[in-house]
C-alpha cells in the first residue's frame, strides 16, 4: 500500500523517492523507471470518497486542479486503482517501490525471456521491455479491454511487447520456454504451466499468501524456494482462488491474542497455512517458533504436489498449499 509519501511530477522525481528508501540499486533498472513515463500508463485512475463512491482522476480533465492532482497521483509511490467494476478492483498499477523491488529479484540478464502474468496498463511488461528488448517479453491478461489498452500504452511508450488475452494460469506456451516469470497478481497454488515452461534453473516470482515467493525450477520440472520479506499484496489471478487469512472467522477467533492479529507475520502464516490449521494452532505454533519473519517460510512443487513449509521442506511443520487447480 502506499506510504504517504510527498508526491511527485516527474519521473525522476520518484526514481530518487525509491532510490532514498533503498530501491533500484541496480543502474538498468533506474534507468528504465527514469525514462519510461508512468502517465502514458495511467491516463486515468481512481480514488475513494466519502459515500463508498469512486472518483476519477483524469489527465484531460478540464479542471486544471485535477489534472494536477491527477499527475501528482502518477509520480507519488502508491498503487493506483486503473480499472473498476461494480465496485470491485480488477487491476492497478502497483506501487512503484515495489514494482522495483520485484524486478530487482527476478534476477534478470541480458538475452533472458520474460513471462509475465497480469499486464495491468503495461507498465511493468514496458520497465521489463526497455530492461531486456521488446522481442524478450511476452505479458499475458485475461480480459481483452486490459490488454488493448495495455497495447496502446506500451505503442504510446514505444515499445511492442507480445501482448496476449488469455488466462495467466496457463501461461503462453506459444513464447516458451521462459527464463523467468514474474506475476503482478496473487495466487493460492503455482499454476502447473508455470514451471514446465520454465528453462531448466529459471525463476518464477509471484505473490502468494500476502509474500513475494520466489521458486527455482529444477531440470526436473519440480521448484522450490522461498519469501522474500517483502509484503506484497495484490489483485488476485482470475479464475485461481486468493488465500483469504481470516475467511469463516467472525470477531477474534478463539486462542488467539489480539496482539497476533496485529502483527503482519502471523497474518501471513494465517493467510499461507489457509484451512489447513485452525487460528489457535497457528498461533502456538507461531509463537512455540519464535514468531518467524517470512523468509523461512517456503513452498515445494513436486510430481504434481505442492506444499507450504516452515524452515525445511521435509520438516514437521508442512501444509498443503491452496486448493487443486481447476485447470
């Protein structure tokens, strides 16, 4: 979520609000947010109000204090809310710091091949674009009105990615196989299409759980790996279920303290573990274990398995990870 800070006009502006807080480290990748224009992404966003309505910040509006807070909008790091329906968000633009912070761990290189799952207003497939070269990367989005959209973004921005309608938990099979792949939306289960169309040794990066998971695909088309301790909340992928921590809990749920349900590492076992352990057996064992940050937790996907562990894959402390996919 965003952080409140001070916003901004330009892109150079944000680069050094992202840089000051430790972000894009890397020079290609401060290069990409300084010369990628966010506003070609986000002619338009929207922003809560009083009533539960949604109001909307337009760059042509004819009001010159909207357009002004419109642009300020743009270059603040915050998320931004870039298609809605019957009140329901469908896709954003994410937080810029954490996009950076994302494209920092995917670990890319020159010549790799890119996947990405849930294009948004093409962004990130642009940041990902100017990185690596338009040929390089492929973005994938299930509804039509969001990818053309996209496309007509990244062709304002100069950049023509493959840009393709259809469900990200398929993947593209059509570009593989694939170096990496980086979801901009939230999971419950790793889609089996993402790690067979995966190079042997490559990476999949993707929220799940309230984390940023990254996996290392094995030769064997298995992957394992662990958070990062970066939160990362999201859209989730159409047609996959989200892991929803406190679905079925009315008030505080029995055996559990106040203080827990507070604190953003026991919501994220609570998210993670799903219906598989109960609220109070979440909490002792999060507490028997010394409230663990989010990178010593981690998932295996194996001959058609996949589970949640704490510290180690074959350990004691292991759960089956969202629901079987429908696909």
């Amino acid at each position: 979520m965003a952080n409140g800070n001070a916003a901004a006009a330009h892109p150079a502006d944000l680069v050094r609000e992202i840089v000051a807080h430790g972000g894009l480290r890397d020079p290609a990748w401060r290069a990409a947010f300084s010369q990628v224009p966010r506003e070609l992404f986000v002619p338009y966003f929207y922003v809560p109000v009083p009533g539960g309505r949604m109001d909307r910040l337009w760059r042509d509006d004819p009001d010159p204090g909207r357009r002004a807070r419109w642009r300020e909008g743009v270059y603040s790091d915050q998320p931004l809310a870039t298609r809605v329906r019957d009140g329901r968000l469908l896709s954003s633009s994410s937080q810029p710091s954490l996009m950076a912070t994302m494209l920092e761990h995917l670990q890319v290189a020159d010549g790799m091949r890119v996947l990405e799952i849930g294009t948004g207003p093409g962004y990130n497939a642009a940041l990902l674009s100017h990185r690596l070269g338009d040929r390089q990367v492929t973005t994938v989005d299930l509804d039509p009105d969001i990818t053309d959209a996209a496309r007509s973004h990244l062709a304002d921005a100069g950049h023509r990615p493959r840009v393709v309608t259809g469900d990200g938990a398929q993947g593209c099979r059509a570009d593989a196989p694939y170096d990496r792949i980086i979801a901009t939306c939230s999971v419950a289960r790793i889609p089996e299409a993402w790690p067979a169309q995966c190079l042997p040794g490559g990476l999949i990066l993707t929220p799940l759980a309230t984390g940023l998971l990254a996996l290392r695909v094995a030769a064997d088309g298995s992957a394992k790996g662990t958070f990062h301790s970066t939160p990362a909340y999201f859209v989730p992928l159409r047609g996959g279920a989200a892991a929803d921590w406190d679905s079925g809990c009315e008030g505080l749920p029995s055996g559990v303290p106040p203080h827990a349900l507070n604190d953003d590492r026991f919501r994220f076992l609570l998210a993670l573990t799903g219906a598989h352990l109960d609220p109070a057996e979440a909490y002792a064992l999060w507490d028997r274990m010394g409230h663990p940050e989010r990178e010593r937790y981690g998932v295996t996907v194996l001959e058609g398995r996949q589970w949640a562990w704490l510290d180690d894959p074959e350990g004691p402390h292991t759960w089956p990870l969202g629901a079987p996919d429908s696909e």
